[in-house]
C-alpha cells in the first residue's frame, strides 16, 4: 500500500509550494487524514522539510535533469520530504527511500516512484560532494532566501549570522501564567507536581519555559484559564504601556487575542479589542472565554476608525501591527516559502497608515505601544522615524530595559535559541495641544 504519512506530508507542503495558503490551514487537515500514531511524523516532516527548504530546494534543482510541471507539484514535494528525511532524521537510509518511493504511488503518476527512487539515491551518492557543486548557491549555504538573507545583512551587519542560525532551530513551548490565579512561582511549583519540567523566563515577569513541549490538556488548569501559551517576547508589550485602572485601551490589531487576555489579567482596564478578519475573531472570543474576560470585541478596518470608533478617546493604544513575522520564523518556517521582497514594500505601507489613522483615536498624555515580530528595519525604526517625522505632537518615549537592544527608534529582540522570538518595539507618547 502507498505510504500515507509521506505523501499527505508531501500535500500539505504543496499548498504552501501553490501559496494556496500556510501551514496553519494546510496542517490541520493532512492532521485528520492521518492515523493517529502518525501525526507526530507527519508534522516533523511538513515543518523540517519547511524549515531547510531553501537547502532541500537547491539540492532537488541540482539533482533533477529537468524541472518538474506546475501541476506534478505534489511529487516534488514529496522529493523534498524524501530529502528531509534524509539528511535531517534518523530513518535508515534504505527504509527512507523505500518508504518515498512507496508514496510516490499515491500520486497515481506511474512514472513518480522510479523518478524519487533516483533522485534520492543519486543524493547519497552525491552527499559529500553537494557542498562544493553548490558552493554558489546562497539558499544552500543559508537556508534562507536570498532576498531575506541579504536584507537581513543589510539591516544587521553584526548579527544577521546569529537570527538565521535562530531561525533554524525549534523554538521553546513558552507560557503566559495569569496572575488573577497564580503567581509565576505557584504555577511553577503546579507544573513541576504534575512533572512538567519549566523555568521562569528571564525577561518576562508572567513567562514560563518549558524544558519540553507539551499538549496544553496537559497544563495544570489549561481550561480554567490559569494559563496561555504564549513566546516571551509579545509578554513584554504590558511592560511599556503603564496601565492604570480603568483606562480606556485600544488593541487595534487583536486577534488571536493573546495580547487582549494578558491585558485584562494584570489591570483592570476597559479594552477595545479590533480585528479586520472575521475568521480569526472566533479564536480571539475562544481566549477570554477560556480566560473569563471580556473585551469589547469589534470587527473592522483599525486604518478606518471611521467606521468604528465612538469618538471617546483611548488613553492606551497598542498596535501589534501586521507584520513580515521575520522574527517568528523558527515557529513558522512557511514564511520561508511564503514571504517575498515586494511583501515587506506593501506591509511597510500598512503599519505606516495603521499608525497614521490611529493616532487621533489617542488622548492627548496617552501612550501608543507599536509591537511587530519583525526583525525587518523597513518595518520597525523606519516607521516610527517616518512617523515622527510628519506627526507634530507625537514623541518618542525611550525604552529603558534589559531585554533587547536599542536602535534609533524603539528596542529589537532578535530570535535566541533557548530563549525569546524576535520582536519589535516602540513606545510613543502624545503631547498636550
Ligand atoms: C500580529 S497579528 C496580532 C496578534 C495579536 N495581537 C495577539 O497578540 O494575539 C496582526 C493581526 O492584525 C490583523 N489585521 C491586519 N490588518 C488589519 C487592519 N487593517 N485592521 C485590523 N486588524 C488588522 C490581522 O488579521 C492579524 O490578526
């Protein structure tokens, strides 16, 4: 029977190849279609073959005679998969390319086996020659593309060596304790009763990492809301906006809503939470159902208060801004794949206006948190440079914090292995008429 696991992996890659959509959407469903002690396979497969695709990609170029169709995508996914597995997991070499050639066979194309069967044997024996037949090739040096690489280099002369090797790595599983329950040295004492392994994290005040990822019903009051998962980076957006009760707070970019609970679990504010998507609102109403809070939740464009703003100024805004998710890369390596040059240009264009058409929504003495998890320059400083540039009564207030580092404008977390993703802030203030 044709292996599966391998080709569902293979399908779901392929989505993201079509830029059909992410891993997130394309996952899931592979997920369903999986036998159940498979699953955990299969998801190391998507997302190792995601995460070295620039690698595999080079590599499958070089080793193929001619490129394959648009509409045999799928095979060459699978070619890709093949490749992960062996250059990256501890499947005997012959078990790996008998189990790729096997799925090959659920592609219905007869002629995909043997074509798998040779370009992974031809990949052993070319193994140690690769490096050198490829020594051109940045994407196989790298593991990024090269528009990113380059950018990157650009932006970070001093350590953009340091974020690729980061964004290779796999990220830590990082919760969020909800203090209206627990303490963080409570809930740590919780965890280790329950034999979780954790440590409080360094910068965060609420942060716990844990030693080993694990399934949220196995958290120690999960379904009560005791905890969130959540990186340590996006925690500290709470450290810059000095919340004081009772305020009225605007987070314009909301869903899935985890910066919205963590606000209302440290203060006792009344928060506007806007979303343009109504498909990711329901995840956003799931959280602070879980974390019995509660916002008030509004669908809508944040570029046009317009059309939803009652006028009432908010004396807290924070724009977690749509973003290139660059500093995010080691949880989602389909932005690998996904992300492009021209996307940073449009996105740049979008935080900009985002921050433009917000600010008169803020009281005057009022703060505004800007947070992306970019690493990008063109979408962190240079916005809040642009910004200040033209708006009169907005002032930059300084960052004073151990965490990350300062730039001209705002403070840049970059992704560290063991540690936090790669974040952006930046915190302004709005004078008096
Ligand atoms: C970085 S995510 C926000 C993450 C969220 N703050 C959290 O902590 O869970 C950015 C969100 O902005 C939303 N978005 C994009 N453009 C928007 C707009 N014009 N108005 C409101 N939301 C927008 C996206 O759909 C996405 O959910």
């Amino acid at each position: 029977m044709a292996d599966p696991t391998r080709y569902l992996a293979a399908l779901a890659i392929t989505e993201v190849l079509r830029e059909q959509g992410s891993l997130a959407a394309s996952l899931p469903l592979a997920l369903t279609q999986a036998e159940a002690k498979e699953r955990a396979l299969l998801s190391q497969m998507v997302y190792g073959t995601c995460r070295y695709y620039p690698q595999l990609n080079s590599i499958a170029q070089h080793l193929l005679n001619k490129p394959l169709r648009n509409r045999d995508l799928d095979i060459y996914a699978l070619m890709l998969v093949g490749l992960y597995e062996l250059s990256h997991m501890r499947t005997p070499h012959h078990a790996a390319v008998g189990s790729c050639v096997e799925a090959a066979k659920a592609s219905g194309q007869a002629w995909a086996p043997a074509l798998i069967n040779g370009v992974l044997r031809a990949f052993l024996r070319q193994r140690e020659t690769l490096p050198q037949a490829l020594e051109d090739t940045p994407e196989f040096h790298y593991n990024h593309p090269h528009w990113l690489q380059v950018k990157l280099a650009n932006h970070w002369p001093d350590y953009w060596q340091a974020i690729l090797c980061a964004n290779d790595q796999q990220a830590p599983m990082t919760l969020r304790v909800n203090q209206r329950h627990h303490t963080t040295p409570e809930y740590l004492a919780l965890l280790a009763k329950a034999n979780i392994q954790a440590k409080a994290c360094t910068f965060s005040p609420w942060g716990v990492q844990l030693a080993n990822s694990c399934q949220v019903d196995e958290l120690p009051g999960f379904a009560q809301g005791w905890v969130s998962v959540q990186d340590e980076a996006p925690q500290l957006a709470p450290t810059l906006l000095d919340l004081q009760t009772g305020q009225r707070v605007l987070d314009a970019c909301a869903a899935p809503g985890g910066k919205t609970g963590h606000l209302l679990e440290i203060a006792d504010v009344q928060v506007t939470a806007v979303e343009l998507e109504q498909r990711r609102i329901g995840r956003l109403h799931d959280n602070l159902q879980r974390l019995q809070l509660s916002a008030e939740v509004i669908c809508a464009d944040a570029s046009q208060p317009e059309s939803w703003w009652d006028g009432q100024a908010f004396e807290r805004i924070l724009l977690d801004a749509p973003c290139s998710a660059t500093g995010v890369i080691r949880r989602n390596p389909d932005i690998k794949l996904l992300r492009s040059n021209e996307d940073i240009t449009r996105l740049a264009q979008l935080q900009l206006t985002l921050l433009q058409q917000l600010w008169p929504t803020l009281a005057p003495g009022g703060l505004l948190v800007y947070a992306t998890c970019s690493v990008l320059r063109q979408e962190n400083e240079r916005i809040i440079k642009r910004f200040l540039q033209a708006q009169e009564d907005a002032q930059q207030q300084a960052i004073v914090a151990d965490w990350g580092q300062a730039t001209d404008y705002g403070r840049q977390l970059f992704p560290r292995p063991d540690g936090h993703d790669g974040f952006y802030y930046a915190v302004l203030k709005k004078a008096f008429p």
